[in-house]
C-alpha cells in the first residue's frame, strides 16, 4: 500500500516523494516512458521476506503487541501471513465499508513525527520524503532503543521493485520505457543521496550510530514510495502503520472510499486514519484495496513489484516537443501554454483506447509550416487550437502520420524480442516472476507501439478523402457547391 513518490522529470501529478519518474523520449520522437506519478492515494504490496519461522512469529506477534499499546484499533483483522508477505486477514465476515482499521495520528510517521525526533534539527530544510527516509534509517540503526522497532522490523527488506533488479534481470527490459524509468529513479535517488551525505550526514554523523549507504537510502525510499500515504500531495506524506500491510487487488474498482482521516468526536482535534474495506470479506480472508486505477503496468513494477493482465494498465508515453529550431518556436510556444500544453508534451496511449484527445492537434501544431504558417499569425491566435481539431491540409497531415509511424519503428526496433516471442515466454506459466513482469511489460509496450502505427498507418490511406482547412472555409463562405466544386459569382 502506498502513496507515489513524485520524481523529477515529467511527473504527472505533484508529490512530494518522486513518484513519476517518467520516461523521457526525444522530441517530437518517439516516446519515452511514462510515469506518471503522483502520490496521494493508498498502495503497495507487502513483499516481505518473513517466513512463518518462530522468530518471523515472535516479530509479529511484538508488533501486534505495540500497536495495542499505541491505540491502534483492529477487531475484525489481523496481520497475517499471505503470499504476497504481511496482509491483512479478516477474522470474522466484514461488509462492504466496514473500518477495519483506526490509526491514531500519534503512531503515524510524518513530517511532525520527524521534527520532534533528534534528527529534526539537521534535517528540517530537505524535502519531505529525504527528512522521512532519514528518520527511517535512525530508527533502523538504533535498534531495540528505538520506540517504532516493532514496526521497522516487519518492514520488507527486499522488494520485487525493479529498482531492486540485477543487471541480468533489468537487461530483459531492454528498450523499454520501464527500464529507462528505472535507471532516472536510481539515478535521481543516487543524486540525492550524495547531497544528504554531503550536507547531513558527514557534518552530523553523531546523529545517526552507523553509516548511511547508498543501499540503506535507496530501501528506505523505495519503503516510502510503495508504502506512503498522502492526502494532500506531498506536504502530508504519511506513513501508517498495520494499515500499510494491506494488499492490492485487480478486482477492487474503486479507489475513493478505502480510507479516510478523520477526528474522533466532536471536540477532539486528535485526527484518526481509517481504512475500511471496499467489498464484503469472508472470514479466513484477505481484506484487499486499489492501489491505484490509472497506474501502468510499467509504474505497478516500479512501484510494487507486480503487473496485471487487464489491457488497461498497457500504456506507452509519447513524448512530443516543440524543437527550438523551429522557425516558429515563439508562436508553436505560445499557442500550446494557451491550450495547457508547453515544449514537451506527454501523451499516455493505452492499447484498445482512442488517442489522447490533445495529441492529434498537437500533433498537427507542431507539423505546421511552408503554406498552413499563416494560421500562426496573430489574426488567428484565438481559433488556431479549433482548427487544429481537425485535419489543417494533406501535407500537414501525411507529414504527421510519417514522423508518428517513424517514431513508433525507431521504438519497435529498440526491444530484443518480437510480440510472438514473448507471448510464447508467457505461456510457458514458469517463468521466474521477474521475468514474468519483464516480458509482460515489453510485449505490452510493443503492442501499443503497434497500435499507434496501425492508427496513423491508416489514417494516411485516407489522407485524400479528408477536408481540409480551406475546404471548410470555402464552404463556411458559401463557395462550394453541393458537389465539392467551387462556386465562381460573375458581376452582371
């Protein structure tokens, strides 16, 4: 369970920790990667490495101990062993709704958790989730001393994120979006890490009892952008324990009612997190929630460590730039941040689905030039976006379509294995389950590639039976004729 993380680079959604790490394409080329990003909901997928070991028992047996102890309320479930790690397991039949678990605020991790610590003063000017990873650590390293042990120490210690994945595994997502996604989020995270150890870590290495690593930082923020919660984007970036355990679910639809923060009673300013279960759950079962809706199969491997078979979370990012070479640059510029758009533009396809709405007429804005550069005249700067609707003239159009279909064989030519290929890798049903989401992940970034193609590749068969711009404005004048042919008014 878990909020985004935001990451630089093109994130779809504010977060505070990186959650977005998108991957970027060459302009106006063909794409990159996708990420969207954003935090501010419930996710994750516990993958811990406990096994039902008397120690891995006496582990969770503390925690539900120290929860007890904290407030924390849960009568209908328990955590549990699952086999995807730690879950929650209802004990009798909990109905559509029901509060499963109360969190109150004083057993969460935030910011305020963190400024109270002895960390708080060395680290109060770095970001949100830099200032909750270096709380993590601490409490990690001081051990038993440690007030949260019990529940640091059914964190998971490795993950199924590709983040975690070797260079053998992360060499089967070759040309993919995924992969490059990866690699700026390890780099991203690398970056930071040199600045926290540079700026906090050596000047106040007192603090913290034995040395941060680059590994220790990297769990630690993949901990946070598969387990965090956050209600308002980034600023409230939260870490709630036992409620964290619960697992996703492909057949939960609904995201919006799962949990909510709310005060418990009238008066009281005590804030309470409540996580109820969005379908009924019989006894003996997990209790499961939606991570997130509109995550990629590729961000669901980033994140979790896991991808689904719904066609719906196969998504390709292309990315579309406005080059400054451009004779037009200032003009193309300016009329893309009218229409909420800007230099580079990201457009998630999604196979089956019809194209991103604004694609095509950015598409066509930044193919526009020689006869058509008369519409970016400022005559026209109020209707050029609803002509760009629809097709400007055939050599707009056909130009489109040839840089798109170039784009998507540039892509296609970047993978090591065909469609076929993979989908008889898939059909083994043994394949180790990294490399299960590796070749899920290829094959399904391959088919949206070929889908674009088909798509263009049909639209510039009928680039001749299209109307074009003149053509309806000949017509809006009243020049043509019932057969297409052009009216002339002779003077008597």
């Amino acid at each position: 369970m878990a909020a985004l993380l935001s990451l630089p680079s093109r994130a779809r959604r504010p977060a505070a920790i990186p959650s977005s790490l998108t991957k970027k394409a060459p302009p106006f080329a063909c794409p990159s990667p996708s990420s969207r990003v954003p935090i501010c909901r419930k996710r994750r997928l516990s993958v811990l490495c406990l096994q039902k070991s008397q120690a891995d028992l006496e582990v969770l047996g503390s925690f539900q101990g120290w929860l007890r102890e904290k407030g924390v309320s849960f009568p209908s479930v328990k955590p549990g062993f699952v086999p995807e790690g730690l879950g929650l397991v209802a004990q009798k039949d909990i109905g559509r709704n029901e509060v499963v678990v109360e969190v109150p605020k004083r057993t969460w991790i935030n910011l305020d958790t963190v400024a109270a610590s002895v960390i708080g003063p060395v680290c109060s000017g770095s970001k949100p989730w830099i200032r909750i990873a270096l709380f993590l650590l601490r409490e990690m390293a001081v051990g038993e001393k440690s007030d949260w042990s019990p529940y640091i120490r059914i964190l998971p210690k490795h993950m199924d994120s590709t983040i975690y994945w070797s260079e053998e595994e992360l060499a089967e997502l070759e040309g993919t979006q995924l992969l490059s996604t990866t690699l700026s989020v390890k780099e991203y995270v690398e970056s930071e890490f040199n600045k926290v150890h540079k700026e906090i870590l050596v000047p106040h290495h007192h603090v913290f009892p034995h040395p941060v690593t680059l590994d220790d930082f990297l769990w630690a923020f993949t901990i946070l952008r598969s387990r965090a919660f956050s209600q308002h984007r980034g600023e409230n970036l939260v870490l709630i324990p036992l409620a964290d355990l619960i697992n996703h679910s492909s057949s939960i639809t609904t995201e919006n009612s799962a949990w909510q923060i709310k005060g418990t009673g009238l008066f009281s300013r005590e804030l309470i997190f409540s996580l109820r279960a969005p379908a009924p759950v019989k006894a003996g079962d997990q209790v499961y929630i939606q991570y997130d809706l509109k995550k990629s199969n590729a961000e669901l491997a980033l994140d979790y460590g896991f991808i689904e078979t719904n066609s719906d979370r196969d998504v390709y990012t292309l990315t579309l730039e406005i080059p400054e070479s451009d004779p037009f640059y200032e003009d193309k510029l300016d009329i893309a941040e009218l229409n909420g758009l800007g230099t580079v533009a990201y457009f998630d396809v999604v196979l089956g689905r019809s194209l991103p709405e604004l694609m095509l007429p950015y598409l066509r804005l930044l193919a526009l030039g020689g006869s058509d550069a008369f519409l970016l005249e400022a005559l026209f700067r109020d209707s050029i976006w609803d002509h760009l609707q629809l097709p400007v003239s055939r050599s707009n159009e056909e130009f489109m379509c040839e840089v798109v279909a170039c784009a998507c064989q540039t892509a296609l030519s970047g993978y090591k294995t065909t469609i076929d290929e993979d989908e008889e890798l898939k059909g083994r049903g043994d394949l180790p389950p990294r490399l299960k989401i590796a070749v899920g992940v290829r094959a399904a970034e391959k088919k949206v590639l070929q889908h674009v193609l088909k798509v263009f590749g049909e639209r510039g068969m009928e680039l001749d039976g299209l109307e074009y711009y003149q053509e309806r404005r000949l017509k809006e004048l009243g020049l043509v004729g019932e057969q297409g042919e052009i009216i002339f008014w002779e003077s008597k």
